[in-house]
C-alpha cells in the first residue's frame, strides 16, 4: 500500500501545478491591466481567460495521448509544459506573448484532469480508490492555498511583482517531473496494448492479496464486451456520459472558478483593501485544504453522493447569503465569512467528488475518452464564466451574479438526489456493466 500511496501522490502532483497555475494569475490581474492598459473585456477574455481555453484544448484532445502513449507519458509532457509556461510567462512582455504561455500551462491543466484521475483510479484498490483519486483535488487546494500565499508573500518583489508571482511555478513543475518519472504503467492500460505480463507484476504490487490470475480474467472480460470502434456517445454509455456532464456543468454553474480567478477583486469590491484582500484569499485558501481533507477522509466512508449532498446545501446557504451581502451592502467581514463557506461547501462536495466519479463510470477502453468529454465540459465553462465576471460585476453587480449560481445549485440538489449513483467499494468493472446495462433498459422501462 506505502507504494501506491506514493505513486497516487506522486500523479497527483499535477494536481497541486492545475491550483497554483489556475490561481497564481489572481495576484498579478490588476497589475497587467495597468501595466499594459487593456481593457476590461480583452483583459477578461484573452489576458486571464487565455490559460482555460489551453485548458479546453487539452481537456478535449488530452484523452488521445492518454490513451496512446500511455498514462505515465502523458504525465510527463504535462510537466514539461506547466515548466515552460511558467518560465515563459514571467519573461515577456506583452499581453499576446503572456497569453500564449499561459495558454501552454492551460493544455497541461486540461491534460491533467484526465490523466492524472485515471492512472490512480487505475492502479487503487476498489475500497481505497476514492480517497486516492480525491489525492489529486487536495493537491488541486494544496497548489490554491500555496499560489494565494506567494502570491501575498511576493507581492512586493521587485518593480514588477507579477514575474515572480507567475515564475515561481517552474520550480515545483521541476520537482513533478522528476518524481513522475519513477510511477510505473496502469496495469488496465498494459492490459489494453496486449502487455499481460507487464500488468501482472503491477497488480501483484498493488494488492499481493488478490489472485492476480482473477483480476486479470476479470479485466480481460470487461474488455472484451467492449467492442474495437466504439465511443463514448454510442446509446449503451448514454448514462455514464450524461452523469458526466451534469457533474461537470454544476461544478462550474457554482462560480467556483470565477470566484478563485477573482476572489482579490471580489473582495475588494465588498469593501476591503487590496492587501486584506490577498490575506483573505490566504484565509480562501486555508479553507479549502481543511475542508479537501474532510471531504477526502469521508469519500470512502460516506460516498460520492452523501459528499454532494452535503455540497450542494452548503452551496445554496453560501451563495444566497452572498448575494444577500451585496444587495444590502452589508460590507465589512460579512461578504469573506460567507465566501469560506461557500468554499467549504465545495471542497467537501464537487472538489472532493467529481474527478473521482468522472474516472469511475466509464469502461477500461473508454475512460480517457470518458474523462476528456467530462473535463473538456467543465472547461469550456471555466473559460467561459470567468471570462465574464469583469463585465458583469461592473454592468449588473456582483449581487445578481451570485444569485444566479445559487439558484443553479438548487437544480444541482435535484440531480444529485434524483439521478446521481452511489460508486463507492465497486471495482471499475463492476461499475461499468451496471452502468452500461442501466443505460440499455432505460428503453425497457419506458415501455
């Protein structure tokens, strides 16, 4: 178990570069705009938003590499490319230049979110892999709550803080890559190139307990009932992929990234100056860790839909009562205290959750395929959203925009108690003819 825990930590390391790529810019927002003087729809569209679109681009193509030179591969390249846009982004000097490395960090975030899920589901134990694959979103918060404090900690480097603030990523994208380096292949990922003997010495590893002989049987089945030539969108994984969707559509609809994108700008538009601001982004930060590590512990004790339960309350408290801060200018502390809850609601629910589900209800073959549809769903809405939020806070206030995400999280509450299935202590196989064989009798049941 001591050498999956550090193999998971060691994929989940692309975790912690996804949080610090995606929050790091917070720090340096309004310094670009001054510096180079754009407006407030460039500078949210193409300045900010540019690394999510790489995101999109690599949420959506990210799954062919996954699949073909393997999990392990495809990790390395993604360090290679958070280490060149980090060094890339800290040394040019204007805004196209600062957009197309931040787009190359974007492609190995989006990459990330398939690969990195997959290869831990893949090698996890049925009973452990929630609270392994949920390794990848604690270091998603880890990266967060690190990028918050570099980015107060550097704030006054030099003339031009803002190279730091983006630069200092290339350092731990160094460490990554070396230790990605030494994580062996996915056994199911062995198992599909025809490398059966490879795979056994994996699997005896990650459980010499289990009769490596039956799993592999198992594993061979389940690919068998998977035909060469199908996807994802074929009327059997009809199920699976609309749970994907619905997943990642709310995760974004809760204005999660809009919100750690913005959160400096969010709180100063309540009232607080820019350094409060950036400590209470820390104190954002913190929240989500404390909270990632509950949601982690109880994955596999309570489930993925209690989880989302939980979640989806929390989500709908938090978010009216920040709306509610705004309408009647309530000012002060008032607008922070909310917005930690509203963290809290999503560490312990959807943070905690949705890499983990996506890399579940999808079959062997197709889980990267699976993953990527899920992944580039969710980002396609986080370049959208975020893209938005200057515009909007500066046309209708942030007061509508955060009642607009509440009102979405009730909808989320209907999904998760009326559609969302428990994954918890099933083998990957296992859920993938459930959830395949439910998608063939939904015509049944109609009848």
């Amino acid at each position: 178990m001591n050498k999956i825990l550090a193999w998971s930590i060691s994929a989940a390391l692309a975790g912690f570069l996804f949080g610090f790529d995606t929050v790091v810019i917070s720090g340096a927002d309004k310094q670009l705009q001054e510096l180079w003087g754009t407006s407030d729809a460039f500078h949210g569209s193409v300045v900010m938003a540019m690394a999510l679109w790489g995101t999109v681009i690599g949420a959506i193509f990210g799954g062919i590499p996954t699949n073909k030179i393997g999990r392990k591969n495809t990790l390395i390249i993604i360090g290679v490319l958070y280490f060149i846009s980090a060094l890339g982004s800290a040394l040019v000097n204007d805004p196209v230049s600062f957009a197309f490395f931040r787009f190359l960090g974007g492609l190995g975030v989006g990459a990330s979110t398939i690969a990195a899920p997959a290869y831990v589901s893949e090698i996890a134990p049925a009973d452990k892999r929630g609270k392994l694959v949920s390794l990848y979103q604690f270091n998603i918060v880890l990266g967060i709550l690190v990028a918050f404090l570099s980015n107060y900690l550097l704030r006054n480097t030099g003339t031009q803080p803002w190279r730091w603030m983006v630069g200092i990523e290339s350092v731990p994208a160094l460490i990554y890559i070396f230790f990605v380096l030494f994580i062996p292949r996915s056994p199911r990922w062995l198992m599909s190139r025809g490398r059966e003997q490879e795979a056994k010495k994996v699997l005896q590893i990650i459980n010499p307990d289990i009769n490596v002989g039956e799993k592999l049987a198992e594993i061979k089945h389940q690919s068998e009932t998977e035909k060469t030539g199908e996807n994802i969108f074929m009327k059997k994984y009809r199920f699976p992929l609309i749970l994907a969707f619905l997943v990642a559509f709310f995760n974004q609809l809760s204005g999660i990234n809009a919100f750690l994108y913005y959160a400096p700008r969010i709180f100063e538009s309540a009232g607080l100056g820019e350094s409060t601001a950036l400590l209470s982004s820390i104190g954002i930060g913190v929240v989500n860790l404390l909270f990632t590590l509950l949601g982690v512990f109880l994955i596999d004790r309570l489930g993925r839909k209690q989880l989302m339960l939980i979640g989806s309350i929390g989500y709908i408290i938090s978010l009216s009562l920040v709306a509610a801060a705004f309408f009647l200018n309530w000012g002060g502390l008032w607008v922070p205290i909310f917005l930690f809850l509203f963290i809290a609601a999503h560490a312990i629910g959807q943070g905690a959750v949705i890499w983990v589900f996506i890399s579940e209800i999808f079959p062997n073959r197709l889980r990267a395929s699976g993953q990527a549809f899920g992944s580039s769903t969710h980002w396609v809405l986080a370049a959208i959203i975020p893209s938005m939020i200057p515009f909007l806070f500066s046309s209708i206030g942030p007061g509508y925009v955060f009642a607009f995400f509440a009102f979405m999280m009730f909808l989320q509450l209907f999904f998760v108690i009326f559609m969302m299935p428990e994954t918890k202590g099933k083998s990957l196989e296992e859920l993938s003819e459930e959830l395949s064989i439910n998608n063939q009798q939904v015509p049944i049941t109609n009848n």
